[in-house]
C-alpha cells in the first residue's frame, strides 16, 4: 500500500498530543506536551493561548522529525480540543486581548445572575440545549469584554482592566475574533486566512441555536456579542484550510476534521448510529449517546448537543457529565490513605464480603447529572459491624458504576431506546472488578477497546474518511474485550434500589 498519513492534534486541558496514523490507520507514534496551568489568588483557571499554539507546532514538529518519515507523505490533520475553554484575539495583531478562561473556570458566574440574562434561562435551554451556566463560553465571552483589554506593554504580566470604550471601539470595527480553542488554532494555523469552528464545538457555546444550525442573534444580543463576529459554523469533517505549520512542510497540508474532544471520542468508538453510547471514565465522566438526525431536549437531567456535522448532516448527542469517578479513587488513595495505588482496588473489591450493603456517594461539590443536588454532601450508608476497608472500597468503586448507569438510564427515557452494548474508554476501565460491576448493574454489555487516544483516534479518522484516504471499514480495526452480565437479575433491582435510596436519602 501506498505510504501516507494523517496527523491529529488532540489539544486537551493538560497538554497537546499530536499522533501519527498510516494509510491503514494504525496508530504509529504520539508526542506531547504539558502547558501551564495558570490559577490566581481567586482560583481562576485561564491557559495562555500563545503557550498552547507554540506547543501545537512543536509536538507536530517532534512527531514528525522522531518518526523519521517523508514530510511530503503526511496528507492531511486533524483537530481534537478542550471544549467551552473561551478566549477573544485582535483581528490587526493576531494577539488574544488575555489569557484564556478554562472550562472549569466560574469566574462569569455573575454575568449568569444579571436579572435579564437569568430570566432568559428557559429560552437559551430551549434553543441551545443547555442550561445557562458560567461553563459555557457565551458567559466568558462577556466577561472577558467586560474585563480585560490587550495592551502590547503589558503582554505577560497581569491582565489590566478594561477601558469599556476601547473595548466598544473593537467591537464597533468588527476587529475581535470569538472563539474556542478549535477556532483559534485554524486561525493561527492558516496564518489569519479561515476563521472557523466546526458544529460539536459550536452547540457548546450557548450561542448556537442547535435547531436552526445558526448562531442566535437573540442570545448573541443578551451577552452583549454581534454574530456576525462569530466564526464560521462547518461540516466537522470540511476542510477548514490549509497549513505548513511555520514552515514545517514545503507545501501546505489541509486540516480537514475539527472535533470537541468528547465527540472526537465518540466517533473514534464508532458510535455512528442511533443508540449508540460511550462514556469515558476519567477524573470525572463524560457519557454521550448518538440520538440521531433528530434532536430531543432532555426532561431526565441531562443535555442536547450537536455530535458533528458530516456529509451535510447533522448528528445529535444526549450528554451527561459527573464529577467523579475516577476521582473517587483518587480520594481513597490521597486523601483517606486506604490504598497506596489504584492497582489496589480490584482485588480489594473481590474480598470484600459478598452480601454487604454499603453504599459510597461521592456529592464531594454536590451531585451533577441526572440529579442536580448541589448542596447534597458526601455519604457512606450501610455501615454494619463487619464493615472494614474492602468494603469501603469496594463501596467507593461501585459508585462509578451506579452513576453512570443513572445517566444512561436517563438518556434511554429521553430518546425512548435500550442500551444493550455500551463502549467505554478511560483509565479506569483497566479494573476488571469495576467492567463487570458495570455490565451487571447496567444489564447490558461493556465493551473495552484495546486503544486508550479515542479523541484523537476519532479525528484522524474523520480527516482521512473525508479524504478518501480510510473507508469506513477501519472501525473494524479496534479490538475490544467484552463484559456481559453475569449477575441475577433480583439481585441487580435490589442494589440499585439501594443505591437510588443512598442517592435520594441525600439533602
């Protein structure tokens, strides 16, 4: 077969991996690399924005020059992002006015508590699919406008205040750009020339009505931003431009998929169909579900979002986020000091006494999707004489299981399907106690794939589908180990009753 390859930057919040794939897509070697975490006195989180482009070029860069392949055969990349982490640049300078605000970063909460933005919460719901919040961009956006202004002589040093009318003087000459991480590295990448954003990216601004597949000059207006200054909203698999990455390539390549990390991952699991769910288990947990062509506005907690736009069509998701998971375990290790590394947890789990009926609910900062109790606090319920440190980690592993099955269970009332086979991905997945815990409680298979970069897999994959470099045979590719319930079907009621006891006991 003929030499080529596709390139993937899998830009996240930790760092930037870029990943080399061949005309087969078979992952052949990944670089990365760290940024800074920039936290201030108030906990706000931002990324320098510079920072992140200077180590997209070098990890491309490196991967290329310690691949030792020909320049000339790489045909295409892709781009996976961080989601909802905002900036605004000057369209003259090609410079960000400040840092950054990071996704977990709730520094707009204020802008969401302004009278005519919070009584407006219902309409952005209805036509976003989110619930107004600080996370998402829209409220960044307007926080940053109302804040920080760019001044050359001040690059590196603290943001100053913002000057309101230099501010309106900008936004009067159209000269701001608006975006996503996604959007910032096309338009850095192509030199200024595209300033785009793909539709996964886009449903998680606030600003993008997801059923007209338009920015929504209503909401655009109540944060105070003109949608004629907002990117350009393609097809995730369209070609967003062309790149040499600072001279890198004698001849500039296409970047030809944008995907938000979440989806990127989805696709990469080869959730194509209607039904079709993933979920990955990190320090939190991101469940997604492929609703179809169709969009469904969640009554059960959770939220709609746009999967991708491919083809000229548009996929929808069911998406639901929980604080923690793998967290959990974290906690154990560092905090209560019952185990010394993960690895621990397993074994742990299979001496624990079989018919014990504890339960760990980890509402650390309350509980997120499908509940919704902020103020609900930590519980471990059950405690009998013959409690001891198994089966408090056991407790604390069979949590994960129990709330990402409530998130399932919620998106299956939403869009009126039954979820049978679920594929899953994340560090956590390795602890086979907990894959079978979750097949068992869940009452449907889980499906471990032998790969572990799914954001990035995902959007070199969409690159090279989209460039008829891969068919979509590739998904055959992955090799996946299979959980199947193993537990009575009694037995499984009762302890999901008695978890969603736990759950409801909570205040």
């Amino acid at each position: 077969m003929e030499e080529k390859y596709i390139i993937s930057i899998d830009q996240s919040t930790q760092g930037t991996k870029a990943l080399l794939f061949d005309a087969e897509g078979h992952l052949l070697r990944r670089t990365d690399v760290p940024h800074r975490q920039i936290v201030n006195e108030k906990g706000w989180v931002s990324h320098d924005p510079e920072e992140i482009y200077r180590n997209t070029i070098r990890v491309v860069k490196d991967l290329v020059e310690e691949s030792g392949i020909d320049h000339s055969l790489v045909q295409g990349i892709g781009i996976s992002n961080q989601r909802e982490t905002t900036l605004i640049w000057d369209k003259e300078t090609n410079k960000p006015i400040a840092d950054a605000i990071v996704w977990q970063c709730s520094r707009a909460t204020e802008i969401c508590e302004r009278p005519e933005i919070k009584n407006a919460a219902k309409m952005i719901r209805e036509k976003t699919g989110l619930p107004l919040s600080p996370y998402f961009p829209a409220a960044k956006m307007a926080w940053l406008l109302e804040n920080f202004q760019w001044e050359e002589s001040q690059r590196g040093q603290e943001p100053v205040a913002l000057k309101s009318q230099k501010c309106q003087e900008l936004m009067a000459q159209h000269q701001l750009c608006f975006g996503t991480i996604d959007t910032w590295l096309v338009y850095r990448l192509t030199k200024g020339h595209d300033y785009k954003t793909d539709y996964s990216n886009a449903s998680r601004t606030q600003l993008f009505n997801i059923f007209t597949l338009k920015w929504d000059e209503e909401i655009c207006k109540l944060f105070g931003i003109c949608p004629e200054d907002l990117p350009q909203v393609c097809d995730s698999d369209s070609e967003f431009g062309w790149t040499d990455f600072e001279g890198l390539f004698e001849k500039p390549i296409p970047i030809h998929a944008v995907l938000g990390d979440s989806h990127g991952a989805l696709f990469g699991q080869g959730c194509l169909r209607k039904g079709d769910i993933k979920a990955t288990y990190g320090t939190g947990s991101s469940i997604m579900m492929n609703i179809g062509e169709a969009p469904v506005v969640s009554t059960h907690g959770v939220v709609t979002s746009l999967a991708w736009g491919m083809n000229g069509k548009v996929n929808y998701v069911l998406e639901g986020n929980i604080n923690y998971t793998g967290a959990v375990i974290s906690w154990l290790k560092d905090d209560v000091r019952l185990i010394d590394s993960p690895g621990e947890t397993e074994s742990l789990c299979r001496e624990a006494i079989s018919d014990d009926e504890l339960y760990f609910v980890p509402a650390f900062t309350g509980l997120g999707a499908p509940h919704w109790k902020s103020n609900a606090k930590a519980s471990l319920s059950g405690i009998t004489r013959t409690t001891g440190k198994a089966e408090i980690i056991r407790a604390g592993i069979e949590c994960i299981a129990y709330q990402i099955t409530d998130v399932v269970r919620a998106m299956e009332a939403d869009a009126g399907v039954k979820v049978k086979e679920f594929r899953v991905d994340g560090g956590p997945t390795k602890n086979g106690y907990l894959m079978q815990f979750q097949s068992d409680i869940l009452g449907g298979n889980v499906l471990v794939p032998d790969a572990e970069e799914l954001s990035g897999i995902g959007v070199a994959y969409a690159a090279g589908i989209a460039m008829g470099i891969y068919t979509m045979d590739l998904f055959k590719l992955m090799k996946r180990k299979i959980y199947s319930k193993k537990m009575d079907e009694n037995l499984r009621e009762k302890k999901y009753i008695g978890w969603s006891k736990a759950v409801g006991n909570l205040v």
